[in-house]
C-alpha cells in the first residue's frame, strides 16, 4: 500500500515562478514536531500543489465542533496538550528558522495524527497567493483588530489568533463569524468569556467535556486567564508566544505529565 497524503490547490498565485520555488524551498525546510511537513510540490502554468503528509485524525475544529471522524470526545489532558503543542510550533516559526509569522492561525488549520497530537498547517504561504485568494481562507474572529493586510500579520497578530484558538479549545464554543450549520453562529470568545465574572467560569464557562475532569479545575482557569491575554485588543499588552510556552508548561505541567505517559505504546511482536 502507498502513502497517503494531502494534496493543497493554491488559487490567484501572484508571484513569479522563481520567487514561488524559493518561498515553497523555505517552507519545505521548516521542521518542527507540531507543523505539517510539506513533502513535495508541483507548479505548472496552470497548476499549483502542495502535498503534505496526511493527518488521520482531521481538523480541531472538526473535532470540536462535531464534524470529526467518529466524533472523538477531547479531555482535558488531550486539550491542554493541544495547547502546548501548537504555541510551541508557533514559537518555531516565531523564533527559529526564517522566523516568521503564520498569518492564518485558526481550529481548521491545526491538524492531528493518530496520537492526537497537534500539528499545525498552512504555515509559511501567506504572501503566495494574492489578497483575494480563496486559500487559504482567513476567519475574521480570529484576526487581531490592528491587522488590515493578513499577508502582514505580526507575530503578536499571531498571539491573539492563538488566544482565540485557546478560548475555543476550553469552551467549545466556536468563535464569531465561524458558520456551523444554518441555525448556529459562533460566538465572541473573548466578550462573553469577559463578561462571564471569573468566580463563575467552571460552571458557566467550560466545555461540559472538561467538567468531568478531576482536581483540575485551577489549571482550566489559569489557561483560560491566558487565553484572554493572548487575545487582548492591545498588542503590546499581549505576551511574547515564547512567554505562553512556558505559562501553559508551568499551568499544565501534571496534566501533561500525565497525558504523556498514558501514550507510551508498548508492541509486541
């Protein structure tokens, strides 16, 4: 049997065919343990693929949000490790490499293998395709309110996109502007978290999915805390992704402890 993968069409590619080589050439030599490798690419006049491995377990937002493969319930411990993972593949991008920003951070774009570790997608083309491309296509609930090109964005843009996701992660909600069905819109995280009083979050806030969890309730509202400064309206008051490693490390530090050895696979011949 072959490899599956993930073939991407890039619509409205704006740039010379050599700068596009160069740009893709960079992208493929991003290697961090939460990006999605990019393994080929094919460019034609009429044609532009990426291929990247392909993730079984689909979309965070699939997951969360009912459109997932057998609809996979996530606890806590797979959460936070969520979390952790994909500040720390923005903190790569952020800080290693061609330092860069993403641009696009959003629930659709963060992928998980079978492990259910995250990997995050989409990385590293912004400035391909043109302005009124369809690919990739931004979510405006999770664009920082100083952003007005998204090819641009800072890397503190790139914070409050991650704030957003991290809201989303713990209430299960989805964020405003995010279409589910015909019936249901999402929500604006960081408004109703707000004005939701702080001694009110367990019980009115988090997903139901998270209340099962045990003597884990201070370490749900510490990463939710952070997901509301991650998502403030100012960017100079946002912190540093390299800052958000190390609160979601010092918050969730047993949780994952845990989650990490209840991977531990053991094969047998």
């Amino acid at each position: 049997m072959g490899t599956i993968v993930a073939v991407k069409r890039l619509k409205d590619v704006m740039i010379p065919e050599a700068e596009f080589r160069e740009k893709i050439r960079v992208v493929g030599d991003m290697n961090h343990q939460h990006l999605v490798p990019l393994k080929a690419y094919y460019y034609s006049r009429e044609e532009k693929l990426l291929v990247y491995d392909y993730m079984p377990m689909g979309s965070l937002s699939a997951l969360l949000h009912g459109k997932g493969a057998g609809r996979t319930s996530l606890n806590w411990e797979m959460r936070s490790g969520i979390a952790l993972g994909v500040a720390r593949g923005i903190e790569y991008l952020h800080t290693q490499g061609p330092k860069v920003s993403h641009g696009n951070i959003k629930s659709s774009n963060v992928l998980l293998n079978k492990s259910y570790e995250p990997k995050i997608s989409d990385f590293g083309i912004s400035d391909v395709v043109g302005p009124s491309s369809s690919f990739p296509v931004r979510v405006a609930s999770y664009q920082a309110p100083e952003v007005t090109d998204p090819r641009r964005a800072s890397q503190k843009a790139d914070v409050y996109s991650f704030g957003i996701l991290l809201l989303e992660l713990l209430t299960g909600k989805a964020p405003k502007n995010t279409l589910l069905n015909e019936e249901e819109e999402g929500v604006d995280l960081p408004r109703w978290v707000r004005s939701v009083g702080k001694e009110e979050w367990t019980s009115e806030v988090f997903d139901v999915e998270l209340l099962r969890s045990k003597n884990v309730e201070e370490d749900m509202v510490g990463l939710l805390q952070l997901g509301v400064d991650c998502a403030g309206q100012h960017p100079e008051n946002r912190p540093l992704v390299t800052e958000v490693v190390i609160r979601i490390e010092e918050i969730c530090g047993s949780s994952l402890t845990n989650r990490k050895h209840s991977e531990v696979v053991i094969e047998t011949e």
